[in-house]
C-alpha cells in the first residue's frame, strides 16, 4: 500500500449473515453490501476505509475481525440498539439467497476526509434515518470523487417502494457508475423493461449502468444509446450470496486500473473506448463468478483474478 493508491470510501451497512447449514443449525457469516464490497477492494490491494455501524457485542467484535483480515480500515459508529445487524437468509434449490433483516441504520455523519472513490448502496441508501447522511455524502463528494452506487432492492425493508424509488433515483442522478441488477430493477420499475431504465439512467447522470443478469452476463448501457452485452462466465454455483457486492467491487478496482477516479472521474470514465469498458465489465462478471463458486461472500483475492484473467497479478492495479 502506498500513499499514490487511490482512497476509497465506502458508506453502509455490516452485518451478519445467518446462514443455515445442511444439518439444520445455522452459522453466522460477516455480510452485508457495502462490507462486502469494501472485502472485495481490500482483497485486491485497494486503500479502502469503510464507514458504517457495529453493536458492542460478539458479532460486531467478528464482523471487524472480518473485515480487518481483508486491510479494510473499519470507521465504526455503534448501534442505537447495542447490537450489530443480523440478517437471516434463506437458500433455494439454486443456492439464490433471500434475506429477513434486522438492522439498526441511525448513521451519523461521514468522515469528511479526502477520498478518491465514493461507493454507496443497499440499504444504507434508502433506510431512514441513515440513508440522509448517506445522500449528503454523495452529495458533498460529487465532482470531487468517482461516485459509485449500487441500489440493491431489499422489500423486506422497504415493502412501499415509493420512498426507495425516488431516493434511488435521486442518487442514480448524482452517480458516475452504477451496478444494479435486472431483479432490482424489476422491483423498482416494474413496468419497465431493465435495459431501458438503464438507458433513462445513463442520460441522467452516470457515465456507465451496468446491469447484471446472473449467470446470463450483464449489459453495460453508456449515455447516447451505446449497450455493451458481456456474456456470462460458465460456473459451478455453491451459493449467490455477495455475487453482486463482488462484481461492483471489482468493477470500481477494474475503472481505478483505467485511471477512472478522483476529480476527473466522470470525464475519464466517458473517455473509455467501449472495448475499455467491455473489458472492465467482463472482468467484474469473472470476479463475480469466482465468488459464487464458493460458499458465502467470499470475493477473490488480487491473485485470484489475475490467474482468472491469465495476467501478471501485479499488472492489475493502476
């Protein structure tokens, strides 16, 4: 780690996954979409802090463990409640995991320190009263940072889907990138097919919408019109758990590694050629499909990817 990485601020919730096992019993696994996220940079060798809430107890003692053994430095603030999130998950036949959350999300403030990359998303972006903080943050660091988001849709929390939406949409507006996938998008615009909200989307704001399909790939849609199909990447599936949080991760390291960051963000993400960005992408859905061929979230580390790619893994980073 030097002082010329670029820094990486992520905003949101830990939490810990309760996962059952095939005996029944069920394990506590350290989670939640921004951590997760922060796991997959830290993993790949990227200067990231991770700002969010921990309980005073057990759980948050092994969620900072979890994320400290990846290097991301942890900004933590305690829980109203004293008790770090949990959120319950159910696998079907498939392995696709759905959630059944608790979560305390009365966030504070955001450090205001100098940073290269903002990633939000998730519930932090849409659960009062944090999600405020949240969205004055990405407020504060538009044009002064690469502004990454990735809304995941959680009805278990926000069953009325007024709010989220137009929160969600409030962000997408101040973005440069953003990572949704078709599932999310089904649920926020119902009556709309994903491409094309992803389409209105890059006209709004964001130089890049990336959409993901699962194991169908993703479409990277541009402003202007221009969408970029990546194929997906053939995989043995354990479970889906953090495939998402992985491929956004990934996909802020793969635009840092094209000098996509900091104050010229927005102006060097529109000058990547598309071939730029389906390389960018593709690499995204390789680390994606790495995770879900394990167990958990469980992202891949800088030399993981690189043997996936078939390069030197110390010619991954900028």
């Amino acid at each position: 780690m030097t002082d010329a990485q670029p820094r990486i601020l992520v905003v949101g919730e830990a939490l810990v996954d309760v996962v059952p096992g095939p005996d029944g019993t069920t394990r506590d696994h350290p989670g939640g979409s921004p951590a997760n996220v922060a796991i997959t940079l830290g993993r790949l060798g990227r200067d990231v802090r991770l700002v969010t809430l921990l309980g005073d107890d057990q759980r948050g003692a092994a969620v900072q463990a979890w994320l400290e053994a990846s290097d991301v430095t942890v900004l933590a603030g305690p829980t109203g409640s004293g008790r770090t999130s949990t959120a319950a998950v159910t696998l079907d036949e498939s392995g696709a995991a759905t959630y059944d959350f608790d979560l305390d999300w009365d966030l504070r403030s955001v450090p205001d320190e100098p940073c290269d990359v903002l990633h939000v998303g998730s519930i932090a972006t849409v659960l009062d009263p944090g999600a405020d903080t949240v969205l004055e943050a990405f407020r504060t660091h538009r044009g002064r940072a690469l502004l990454s988001l990735d809304p995941n849709a959680r009805p278990a929390i926000t069953p009325d889907r007024t709010g989220p939406v137009a929160r969600v949409e409030e962000l997408v507006a101040l973005a440069d990138v953003v990572k949704v996938s078709d599932e999310d998008l089904h649920w926020l615009h119902p009556d709309d097919d994903p491409v094309a909200t992803a389409a209105r989307w890059a006209e709004a704001g964001p130089g890049l919408v990336v959409v993901t399909r699962g194991g169908a790939g993703a479409v990277a849609v541009r402003p202007g019109g221009t969408v970029l199909d990546v194929p997906g990447v053939p995989v043995a599936v354990a479970d889906t758990v953090g495939a998402g949080d992985t491929f956004s991760g990934v996909l802020v390291d793969a635009l840092l590694a094209h000098g996509v960051h900091g104050a010229a963000a927005a102006q060097a993400l529109r000058a990547l050629t598309d071939r730029d960005l389906l390389e960018v992408v593709t690499t995204a859905a390789i680390g994606a499909a790495i995770n879900v061929s394990r167990p958990g979230a469980d992202p891949p580390t800088r030399a993981e990817l690189s043997a996936a790619l078939g390069v030197d893994h110390e010619a991954g980073q900028e």
